[in-house]
C-alpha cells in the first residue's frame, strides 16, 4: 500500500538523498524543513553541506517545468510534495517546526483517510508527541547495516591444476568467466582439495587476481591475524583509493 512519508529536516540533513529512498510512496517536506535548511546552509560543516545538497536536489527536480507544490515524480515511482498552506506564504509569523511537520501530519491524513501517513524523523521527543497525537512515526533506517549482511562466508575460488602455484610465483592471475566485482577479496584454493590456499583481490578492472600488498611481517607493528585483517591492511595500502571505510563485529 502506499504511503505518505513526511521527512524531518534532521533525515535530510543525514542524508541529501533520503528523498529518493521511499520507492513508489509520496515523500513530503513541510514548507518549514525548508525554512530550517535555509538556516543551515550558510555553515562551512557537513551540516551545511547536507543542507546545501537537498536545496540543489528539490531546485533540479523543478527544471523541466515540474511544481513541487503539486508533486514531481521520482526515478523509483513515487512523488515529491514540498507542503505549503497558502497561511503560511502570507503570515510573517510560522509555526515551530515541530509542531508544523504534526499538523501537516494531521491535514494529510484528513485529506486522504485511506493513505498511511507516517512521520519519519531521528528526533526522539517528535516521535513521542506523533505517536501521543495518534500519528505513526518511525527513525530512518535505510542506512542501517543488518548484522546478517555480516555473517555471509568469505568468497573463495577454486583453481584448476597449476593455477596457485602460477599466482603465486608471478602475483597475478587472469580471470575469465566470472561474477566478481573489482576490489573484492578472494581465498583462492587448489582443486581437489589439496593443501595449500592464497589470498588476493580482483583488480580495479575485474579482470585479474592479484596479490594483496599487505607484508607478511606485519605493517609499523601491527600485524594481520587472520584473512579479513590482510584484506584491510591491503586496503589500506592502496595508494588509488582515497577513503577505505571498515565495517565488521567488534573483536574482529
């Protein structure tokens, strides 16, 4: 079923894209998350960036004559709606935002009594008086890592005869015929079940194994306890990527 979904100024702030981030559901930015942003995007931090890049979004998403007043359509089936009240253009004095994003709240669910309308907002206290004033409100959770999407095996590949001991003497080794994406780290085994593994990563073009930089003897004192700590510390050593972000269960 679809959905109304009004965005606090604190989601786009944590996220420019969010708005793209509700599939075929109508997403809805109060006229006064407007006001909030316009506040925000003259700070030289990440707070004024984020502010600045939804204001360049929601102006892109007008061009080609849409109205975000009657809802632009986004990539994924939904719909935009900046909400105004004609009140509000005209009165010098407007509501806290708060409380604006509640009674738009109200006005939506009266409007279309057949539409869930859920307010979705990182504020802890705005969810309290939502759900006090019977409305449905929910954190945004996009962002979040399933603890799940941790647990899946490493990614092991299996050679023919003569394969291991190739890569191993020359650090690389074609690929041909598979699905790996570039960058993506391997266990590679002889066939069989023969002895003996190596570990190495599918280059930028995804068209070779190669051998992880990481040295044996460990990194300024730190060394690699087990593959996953190898994959990071070659990683980490790669002089063409400018930013590496780890992620994995403590102790690991």
């Amino acid at each position: 079923m679809r959905k109304n979904y009004i965005l606090d100024a604190n989601i786009l702030i944590h996220d420019p894209h969010s708005i793209f981030h509700f599939a075929d559901n109508t997403v809805v930015i109060p006229v006064g998350v407007i006001s909030e942003l316009d506040r925000f995007k003259k700070e030289p931090t990440d707070r004024g960036y984020n502010a600045r890049t939804v204001v360049r979004l929601l102006d892109g998403l007008r061009e080609g004559g849409h109205s975000l007043a009657s809802g632009v359509p986004l990539a994924g089936g939904g719909r935009l709606v900046v909400y105004c009240e004609p009140a509000q253009v005209l009165s010098a004095s407007h509501l806290p935002a708060d409380t604006e994003i509640l009674h738009v709240a109200h006005r939506i669910r009266e409007a279309e009594p057949q539409t869930p309308v859920v307010i979705v907002t990182k504020d802890i206290n705005l969810r309290i008086r939502a759900d006090a004033a019977g409305l449905r409100a929910e954190d945004y959770e996009s962002d979040h890592v399933l603890l799940n999407d941790l647990d899946k095996p490493p990614a092991e590949l299996v050679l023919v005869d003569g394969q291991l001991e190739q890569f191993k003497q020359s650090g690389r080794l074609p690929l041909t015929g598979t699905t790996w994406q570039p960058n993506e780290y391997l266990l590679l085994r002889p066939p069989n079940g023969a002895r003996g593994t190596a570990l190495a990563r599918v280059d930028a073009e995804g068209r070779h194994l190669v051998a992880l930089r990481a040295p044996e003897r460990g990194l300024w004192g730190v060394q690699a306890r087990n593959k996953e700590q190898y994959y990071a510390i070659d990683a980490l050593l790669d002089e063409h990527l400018t930013l590496v972000s780890l992620l994995g269960k403590a102790g690991t």
